[in-house]
C-alpha cells in the first residue's frame, strides 16, 4: 500500500474537512476548504483511495506545504 | 552505356534501404519502448504526399573509429519540407534507430539547414528531437584523421544552437522533445516557441544521472530530474504533455493552425460557422452571487471563443493562470486568464513569468490579446519574497511585457482586482487598448480593506472593538465612496459595464475595430532589455 500526501498549496486557514478516517475518495474529490485572501478554495484528493490520517482541524492556519491528510492507495 | 531504368532501380533500391534507418531490429526496439520510428513520425505530422526529404544521401564524416565501418543512413536525421494543413512547415526529426540518434556533425550541418531555410523562406518549423546525445567520435578522430575532422568542423555550418535565437520572433519553432535530450542537444530545442513533451520517453535535464552522482553523490533517476511530467507540472518547460507520440503530433498540427508563417503575416482565417455576436445566457451562472466561491475560468473561456475551442499552453504548470489559443469570429487571440478555481486566482511569479513569454509570442506574431481577470491579487509569501523568487521582480515581466506589446490588447474584469494585479494584467494607461467589467465586478486601485485599515488606522486601533470599527469604517467607504462596479468607471479605470451575455460580441467588435490600425511608434531601440 502506498501512501500520497495533502499538502496546502497555498497557505491560509481550514473553513471545513470534508472526509473523515476511512472515507473513500476518488481523484478530484474535495478533502477540505482553505481560505486564503477571502477565497474558499477546494483543495482535491490527487489520486484515489482511502483517508488514512487527517492532520488539520476547522480554524486552524496552514502553512503552504503544510500535510492536511494522507491517502493510502 | 548506362541503362537509365537500371540505374533508376538501383537508386531507389539504396533509398529504400536507407528509409530502413537502423534496421528491423532496432526498429522493433523503438516500437517497444513505445515511441513510433522517425518516418512513422513524420508521416503523421505532414499532410500525406507532400514531404519532401532533403539530404537524405549524406555521408557521416570520417573519424577512423570503428564507427566508420556502420551504416548510419542519413547520419540520424531526416529532415525536409511538407505541408500541415496546406501549410508549409519544415521539419527535423531525429532517428533513434540509427546509433540512438547521435548528433554528428553530418546531422547538425542538416538541422542547421533547416533552421536557416526556415528563416529565410518565412515559415515555421518542428523538431523532434529523439538523441542519447552528441557523437562523441566526431568531436575528435583517431590520429590520421584528426586533420578532415578538424576542417569539417569549421567547414559545416553546425550550428543550431545559433539559429533559434536568430529565428526567435520571426517564425515560429516548435519543438517535440520525445525522446532523451540531455545537456548540450538540449540547448537547441528548448529556445523553441513551444515544447512538447511526452509521458513516459521524455527526457530532458542538463546533467544525466550518471554525472549528478558523480558531482554530488546524489542518486536520482532521469525521470526525477527530467521527466515529462516534472517540466508539465514543476519547471513549466512544456507547454503539453501528451501521452503518446501519436497525440504529441496531433496537438503540434493544431498549434500550428493558429500561428501566422513569420512575423509579416496574420494567423490564417478558419471560418467558423460560430456567431461571432453571439449572446450566451449560461454565462450569468458562473460567476456566483457570493464572490469567495470559486468557479472555473475555462467555463468562461469556452463559452467566449468559437465552437467552444480553446488550446491550452501549459496547462499543468501555474494552473492559477490559463493561456492559450482561440478563435473569435475566426481570428487567431491569445487568451490570459485568471483561474480563481485555482488558489483563488491569486498571482505568483510562476504566473508572471508564464505570461509574460505567451505576451511577447503573441505580440511578436500579430496575435491580438484577451485578459479575462478575476484575482484577489498577488499571493503574499515570505519565501517569495525573500528568495530569488522576487515577486517584485516577477511581477514587473508581466506588467512590462503588456506595456511593451503592440498588438491590440482587450481586458476584461471578470470579479475582482485590486492594485498591483491590475498592472500585472493590463491598464489603459499602460497602454491595453479597451477595457470592460462585468457588473459583478470589483475594481479599484487598491483592496478597500486595506484602505480602511491605512485611512482610519488610529480610529480603528482607539476603539473598543477593533474588528467591529473595521467593519464599520468599511461599510461607509463602500457606500460613499467606492460602489462596484460603478466605481471602475467613475475613474476611467475601464470603459464600459458590459453585459456578461454579450462578452464575445464586445470583444468581437473591439478587435474588429483594431484589426487594421497601423503600427505603434516606439522611440527606436536596438531592444529592450529584460527587466530582472
């Protein structure tokens, strides 16, 4: 099983998670919503497979880069 | 008394053989790594029975190696004339299955004839270029021969790494890299206009992984540091990435459909039965109510062109910024787009420098251009700014280029843009020649935010709530002040509030006006120079 890092494309602050431990995704699903200069921005699962470790929480500042979750697939 | 039938058969048998290239074997070699043979190639790039080869009879050098001994039929490449799409085009392919495509001084001396032909005659050309490297053996032949060598060094005009800048803005150079490409070959191909790279056998980097590890003692493998995928995504070097070779030529014969043959001439007419005046309803829905949600500017994009067609240049790098070809009422524009479904549309200086290029192309080869802007501005980033990654720095290309740029510019403001990304995207005073918002635009020349928080500073800091007085401050500004999208207008900062539905007609009937407007005086200058 291999493993694909979320990270934060940009920096900005978590609005919502949209998938928990174990929820199923498929390439292009929304994993969480980071607001960066009054934008909501989707950030999406890169390929599919299974949520393993969510590591963001709603309110929380990310920096660019930052891990959000991990997929294993 | 030599029978001309005789003869005739005996040069086409000696032609046939040399169109084998490097034989069956290496030919099923080429097939299983999954590239198709340089004539395959060739046959699909040019319209059928108009290729015409050129100097297919070439003899590789002697260098007194045993390398002397093969046959290399047209020293690796092929290279000549045909048409795409009724145009003419020249061509160099590489043949990776003679000696993995060695580039001899026999195949430099035919490239560079391409190149300079293709300068003087005023028409583009393509490269693929599919090469393990240079033939080291003609660098230097054993000791008798060191003397032909030597006088076919300065001989030959081997030089195609001088051509491409001498062709760069006259005619378009578009280059396949779908095969290795490593150090000096790659010098040649990546000064080209468009790069296309292919998924899998595209190899391009300075250093091959053998001389990485042995100047750093680092490991990597060739599709880390040259891989298609990482020039698509990371380094921006390709402008597509195809997954085969097949679709790597279709998407070069369709680039080619948009560009003018030199810098004399337009891009050709393609009649579309497309409305240029078209309205188009669906287009009040994208561009939601709520400005932080984000849609897709390609929607906008497919919805404004002909037919929905727009060509996508770099579509894997700096997603944040589209651009690209289309036809309006069937002219050749370059699209510049922000992408607010990508980082919220907000500018780097990897966007900067992508538009900044496509600019200039466009403004070198008489393509007009269109800047659909909707951008919460630049990304604010400390490693920006503190790196050589300068946004300052980046952020001026993008201004210059547009101020720099003759052809006829059109902007219109989609959502917002405050500031310093309206210079990166074109203003009337820089030159950009009409401007347009949609209603739900917000224009103005700085974030009304910030102003607030600059012109009632120490209101805000004095006061009990601070956030509460912002917002309070902010609320007065935006309805005494700066009411959207009016605002843009009561300052001169765009012409006209448009009808969204109406879009591709305004933009039709403003580049129609332009069409014919004589050339812009600049003061005379050798060139500009590059801004850092």
């Amino acid at each position: 099983m291999a493993q694909e890092e979320v990270t934060a494309p940009i920096p900005g602050v978590i609005v919502s998670i949209e998938v928990t431990l174990g929820t199923k995704v498929a390439e292009g699903d929304t994993i969480c919503f980071l607001e960066s200069m009054k934008m909501s921005n989707p950030i999406l699962a890169p390929l599919g497979g299974t949520v393993t470790k969510i590591s963001a929480a709603p309110g929380q500042v990310i920096k660019a880069g930052q891990l959000i979750a991990v997929i294993e697939y | 008394m030599t029978d001309p039938r005789e003869k005739l058969q005996e040069v086409e048998a000696r032609r046939q053989k040399l169109y084998e290239g490097g034989g069956v074997k290496e030919v099923e070699r080429q097939h299983k790594l999954g590239k198709l043979t340089a004539r395959e190639r060739l046959a699909r790039l040019f319209d059928p029975g108009t290729f015409q080869e050129v100097n297919l009879w070439i003899r590789p050098i002697t260098t007194g190696y045993d390398v002397d001994d093969r046959d290399l039929a047209a020293d690796a490449v092929i290279t000549g004339m045909g048409r795409v799409n009724g145009r003419p085009i020249y061509a160099y392919i590489h043949d990776f299955t003679v000696l993995a495509g060695a580039m001899s001084l026999g195949q430099n001396h035919k490239v560079t004839q391409v190149m300079e032909k293709a300068l003087r005659d005023g028409v583009p050309y393509v490269g693929m270029i599919d090469s393990g490297g240079i033939k080291i053996h003609d660098l230097f032949g054993r000791p008798a021969y060191r003397p032909i060598v030597a006088d076919a060094c300065m001989g030959f005009t081997s030089n195609p790494w001088n051509c491409p800048c001498q062709c760069s803005g006259v005619v378009p150079q578009i280059s396949l890299m779908i095969g290795p490409c490593y150090a000096g070959s790659a010098y040649s191909p990546i000064a080209a206009d468009f790069v296309v790279m292919r998924k899998g056998t595209s190899f391009m980097s300075l250093a091959s992984p053998q001389l990485l590890k042995t100047v750093t003692f680092v490991d990597v493998t060739q599709e880390e540091i040259g891989g298609a995928e990482l020039h698509a995504k990371v380094t921006g070097s390709t402008d597509f990435l195809a997954n085969k070779d097949e679709d790597a030529i279709e998407w070069t014969r369709e680039l080619i459909s948009y560009l003018p043959s030199n810098n004399r001439d337009k891009a050709p007419r393609i009649d579309t039965k497309d409305d240029p005046e078209r309205a188009d309803d669906g287009i009040l829905d994208i561009v939601t109510a709520q400005s932080s949600a984000p849609y897709d500017m390609h929607d906008v994009i497919s919805r404004i062109v002909d037919d929905g067609r727009f060509l996508e240049l770099q579509a894997l790098f700096a997603r944040n910024l589209i651009i690209g070809f289309a036809r309006i009422g069937g002219d050749t524009v370059g699209i510049v787009a922000t992408n607010p479904a990508v980082n919220g549309g907000a500018l780097d200086y990897n966007t900067c420098d992508k538009q900044s290029r496509f600019v200039r192309f466009c403004d070198a080869f008489n393509i007009p251009l269109v800047f659909l802007v909707d951008t919460p501005g630049f990304l604010p980033s400390k490693e920006a700014e503190t790196s050589r990654e300068g946004l300052i720095r980046h952020a001026a290309r993008a201004a210059f280029a547009i101020a720099e740029a003759t052809v006829p510019r059109v902007v219109i403001y989609v959502g917002k843009c405050f500031g310093t990304a309206r210079l990166a995207l074109g203003t009337l005073r820089m030159g950009v020649d009409d401007v347009y918002a949609w209603p739900t635009s917000q224009v103005a020349r700085i974030d009304p935010l910030e102003a607030v928080r600059i012109i009632y500073k120490r209101e805000i800091a004095e006061a009990a709530d601070s956030s509460a007085e912002e917002q309070k401050r902010l609320k007065e500004l935006l309805e005494k002040y700066v009411r959207f999208p009016y605002h843009a207008g009561e300052y001169l900062m765009v012409e006209d509030i448009i009808d969204p539905r109406r879009t591709r007609s305004v933009i039709y009937k403003t580049l129609n006006h332009l069409s014919n407007r004589p050339a812009i005086g600049r003061p005379w200058k050798k060139s500009s120079l590059m801004p850092r």
